[in-house]
C-alpha cells in the first residue's frame, strides 16, 4: 500500500512539473536542436567556476553565434510571434536566447528573497535584473519578450538611448504601470528623465548617476548615464554599478565611485581598468562582471560583437580578484558579502 501511495505522489510530482514547464519547452520535443542540450548542460555550471567545462561550453554558444549575422536576427526581432517560436525551436542561438529570457521570467516571479540578500541574474547583452526582499529592478533590460518583466520590476535604469540597451515595449509597459523609468533620453517619464548627474530614492534602493562619453565614439559625449544603486540593509547592503557602454574615465565617475559589491563591466578590455582603484572616480570592489557578450543586433567580432574568446583573453588582466563571465539568464545570490551560485 506505501508503494502505491509512493508512486502516486511521483506521479502527481511529475505532472506537476509538466505543467509548469512553459509551452515553448514543451513544443520543444517536436524539434532537433543541438542547443538543447548544451544549455542543459550549462545550467549545471556555475559563473563563480570556470572550470575546463564551462569553457567548452561558453565555446560552443559562440559557434552557434557565430555564423548568425545581425540581418537575420533583425528579421527574426521584426517576426510574428509564431515565426519567431518556429526560429527559436530550429535556430540554435536563438534557443539559447529564448529559452535564457523563460528561465529569467519564472525565477523573478517565483524566486523568494530572504532578508539580508540579493539576486542577480544577467538576462542578455548587458541587461541585469536584481531582486531584494523588498523591491526589484532593472538595468539595461532588453529582449524581444522585455515586456513581460514589466509586472514584476518596481523600475527600471536605462544607460543609453541604444537598441541593445534600451527596449521601447518594456519602457512603455512601465510608464503604462506608473513604474518610474530613469534614463537621459525618455520623455515618456519626464519625472526621472535627467541629463545631469542626480541622486534618486525609490523604496529601499538610493541611486546615483553620473555622466560618461560613450566608448570609441567622438560624437556621444555624456551620451551615457552610469548607475550606481544602493540596495539597503534587507539586502545584505549589496550595491551595483552599471557602467554601460561607458568610456571608463575616472573623471566621469566621480559621483559613483568608492566602495561598491558589484561593477558591470564590457568585456574586460584594458581601459576599463581605469576606474580600479582609490582615486577621485575609481571604484573598490571583489566582484566585476564582464557583459555585452553576442549581441546579436551586431555582426560577428571584430565587426562588432564582443567575443567571447576574445573576452577570455582579457579575463586574466581585469584588476579585480573576482572577475565573472555569466551568460545568458544565469543568477548569481548575494549573501553574507559574497556571491553564491544558487
């Protein structure tokens, strides 16, 4: 009789989780995709680890991106929703992508903060969301399916007015919901819309801005707005600064630098370690995230993608002791004054 009972509550559990797998996963079984399996197998891994396997792994994302120029994924942005489901079940870089922003979705509706700390997940290109016990956020947050986050983000932090780091669809969904919208560029929400460095306190988050020249562009001079936010004590005093598509000059840092749990960084290339260190407009920090990674709107490196080879290589001389690669809709936890993967 316990090993019917037994076998019921299995079944019952699997069923369960059937149900909760959203249809794309589930329409997935009608399709032959490699990346299926490479993205299971790198949701085993962990950005705190990089191990010889993770590496392959990071690898093998490339050589899905890399025959994949930006046409055919601004044709793919420009898709119905059903042609667009049909490119992600057939299309391997395009599975990884949509099955990142699913991952991220759930997690941020589902996951429970616990009092003293954070979560951190990379959602694309640089686009993080953060989770404390009392609020959620959003920084450079942009996906076909942005939008979808919008119920669940108390705001959102722009850096620039770029495609890869601004989503239309998401801006209006928040200023649809009254939920601020802070960025240079946005009339949609004039309140936080600013073109100077200002301070900003929503719920338990403080905020900080400055004002940076966009990297190797002479014409986009304090085109980017840095963030520097303050996530209080019910998160484990975590702190993010977001750097953007920024210049890296300490001089345009001054009024985000000094102490800091996290940096968001490019690709690690030498002039970011210009803002390391304990001068007017550098930063002190264990934890430096490098990003931008495949964004699919720009063709290839060098044409313009960051790399990931390439970002390897510039991994070993980031001048922070903890320098972390994630991908696509991995979540790191903040606890204790140290990231944990979990």
């Amino acid at each position: 009789m316990k090993r019917i009972f037994l076998t019921y509550c299995l079944l019952l559990l699997a069923f369960a989780v059937v149900a909760q797998q959203p249809s794309f996963q589930k329409n997935q079984k009608k399709y032959a995709n490699e990346a299926v399996q490479t993205v299971k197998q790198f949701r085993k891994t962990s950005p705190l680890l990089l191990n010889e396997q993770r590496l392959q792994l990071l690898k093998t994302f490339e050589t899905y991106s890399d025959p994949y120029s930006n046409a055919p994924f601004r044709a793919y942005l420009a898709e119905s929703d059903a042609g667009a489901e049909q490119l992600e079940h057939t299309v391997p870089i395009l599975y990884s992508y949509r099955e990142a922003f699913d991952k991220v979705l759930h997690e941020v509706k589902t996951v429970k903060v616990k009092k003293g700390t954070a979560k951190v997940w990379l959602l694309y290109n640089m686009g993080f969301v953060v989770k404390t016990p009392s609020g959620c956020f959003g920084i450079d947050v942009d996906h076909r399916y942005a939008e979808a986050l919008a119920p669940y983000l108390d705001f959102l932090c722009i850096t620039h007015n770029h495609g890869d780091h601004a989503n239309v669809k998401l801006m209006e969904a928040m200023t649809k919901a009254g939920k601020p919208v802070l960025s240079n560029f946005y009339k949609g929400d004039e309140k936080h819309l600013s073109k100077v460095p200002t301070t900003y306190s929503i719920g338990n988050f403080n905020i900080r801005t400055d004002f940076s020249d966009h990297l190797k562009n002479a014409n986009l001079l304090k085109f980017v707005t840095t963030y520097r936010i303050d996530c209080g004590a019910d998160a484990g005093d975590f702190s993010i600064l977001h750097c953007g598509d920024s210049g890296f000059t300490p001089a345009q840092f001054t009024k985000v630098d000094g102490p800091v749990s996290l940096v968001v960084l490019r690709w690690g290339a030498p002039v970011e370690n210009q803002i390391f260190g304990t001068g007017p407009g550098q930063i002190q920090t264990d934890y430096a995230v490098l990003s931008h990674l495949i964004e699919l709107r720009h063709d290839p490196f060098p044409k313009g993608q960051a790399s990931i080879t390439q970002t390897l290589k510039h991994l070993p001389n980031v001048h922070c002791k903890n320098t972390l690669i994630p991908f696509w809709g991995e979540m790191l936890t903040w606890k204790k004054g140290k990231l944990i993967k979990k």
